[in-house]
C-alpha cells in the first residue's frame, strides 16, 4: 500500500503541476481544433494562456509560498538548551552526489547550514537526518548518506549523528523519526526543514504523537510579497508557484488520507 501511494503521489504530482496542467489545456484545445469543437478550442487555449500567464508574470505563487513560510514563524532566538535535532531531507542533489560521492546541495541547502550552526553551538547535541532517495527509481543516495560526509568536514563528530536512510516522503519521515527516537531516548528536538514545508511536516509529526519545536528555514520570500504583476522573474515565480502548489497538493492529500489532523497546521 506504501509503495502504491508513494508512486500515485509522483504521477499526480508529474500530471499536476502547473506547467504540465498548461500543456495538457495546448492538447485540448489542438484536439479540439481537429476535432472541429472551435467553442471547446477557444475555451481550452484561453485557459491555457490564462494559467500560463499566472504562473510567469503574476505574483501569485510567492503570494501563496510567503503564506506557508509564515504559518511557523521562526522563534526570535536560540534555545537556551538543546538535546536534539531533526533535520528533514530535501537539501542534497543526489542524483549528482551518488556519482560524485560529494556534498552537492541544491535550493534547500539552509536546512543543513542551520543545522550544523546550531550542532557547534550546542557541542552535547544529537543530529537526526530523516532522508532517503525520494526517486521513483529508488537507485540514489539520501540525504542521510551524504550529510555523513557534510558535517565531520566541519568537526562534528559522527557519532552526534543518527540516520534515516530510509525515508522517502515526509510521512515516511515521521513514521521513521519516531521509532529512532524511541531508541535513542530523544525528545522535544527542534525540528528543521524549510519554511514553506513546516506546515505539512509539524500536522504529519502531531498525528504520529511527536512533540518538536518547528525551526524553519530556507525562506523563498521576504514576507512582504502583494498579489500582483511581475514581469521581471518569470523563471522564479513559475518556481515558486511550482512549489507552492506542490506543499498544498501535500497538505490536501495527507489530510484526507488521514496523515494529519489538521487541513493548515498552524
């Protein structure tokens, strides 16, 4: 059941994502053109660059990305103690790393800055990293493999570390975390992982019954984005609409899959 899932979610995800949904609207209306349904025709390409349009020259997606990264706002300083940490994976390109054997990170990478600020800061810390290869091919290495090269070049001590090697998905994290951190006796650890994912990641760690502290990082915004036209980034706003779509595509499906407790964990 949990393999079925997790390919259903990576075809939803390549089907639904905003780009694709805009070609596939190109696809309707050129079949609908051959198929002499010129209403139909207009109505899927008026669609098509409606959507398109959006997704470029709009500022929708940081819009909706700036909402996610505010739900959890970050604490206005550091602990005064800290026992342990969970770090999410999502932060290495692993594609890249398995062949290298190097320490590649892509956007997501403040995950593990933050992470290692806080593991020489706090010496008696432990550090859980909850990443496996989230492929469909299931042939890279995780997060958890190449963050075991990432922190000794910084002097911090394999031993602090505990691994998730596993995990493929953010319910799969939770589950995971939770029997490791039975065995290590860790508790109430901050947990890390990127603004805009904190919401799905605390309502799938509530439901499995643990207790973290939401450390997010990795902001895409600036907290201060308005609805409205850009020109100036396309790339970008498609990006971060891209992801932004993606965390609520999340949301929606663990809730009513009954992974989370809550539709917007807050």
């Amino acid at each position: 059941m949990g393999v079925s899932l997790f390919l259903f979610s990576k075809l939803v995800w390549v089907v639904g994502q905003p780009l694709s949904l805009v070609f596939f609207l190109i696809l309707f209306a050129f079949l609908a053109v051959v198929l002499r349904f010129r209403r139909l025709a207009v109505f899927f390409s008026a669609l098509g660059t409606l959507l398109l349009f959006v997704i470029l020259f709009t500022t929708t997606g940081n819009y909706l990305l700036q909402d996610l990264e505010l739900r959890f706002p970050k604490p206005g300083r550091d602990p005064d103690n800290l026992q342990c940490m969970i770090v999410l994976g999502g932060a290495f390109e692993n594609e890249v790393n398995t062949t290298s054997h190097g320490i590649e990170f892509n956007a997501g990478a403040d995950r593990f800055i933050e992470a290692l600020r806080l593991a020489q800061q706090y010496p008696q810390s432990r550090i859980l990293i909850s990443g496996g290869d989230g492929s469909i091919s299931g042939k890279y290495e995780g997060d958890a493999a190449a963050s075991s090269r990432f922190f000794p070049l910084f002097g911090i001590a394999r031993e602090r570390l505990v691994e998730d090697r596993t995990s493929r998905t953010t319910f799969e994290n939770a589950l995971h975390t939770k029997e490791l951190l039975a065995s290590q006796g860790l508790s109430n650890c901050l947990m890390i992982t990127s603004g805009y994912h904190m919401p799905r990641s605390v309502g799938i760690f509530r439901k499995q019954g643990i207790d973290v502290v939401p450390w997010p990082t990795d902001y895409r915004t600036d907290g201060h984005v308005a609805l409205g036209i850009d020109f100036t980034q396309p790339s970008l706003n498609a990006q971060n609409m891209a992801t932004a779509v993606r965390e609520w595509y999340g949301l929606v499906g663990y809730y009513f899959a009954g992974r989370t407790s809550e539709l917007y964990p807050g």
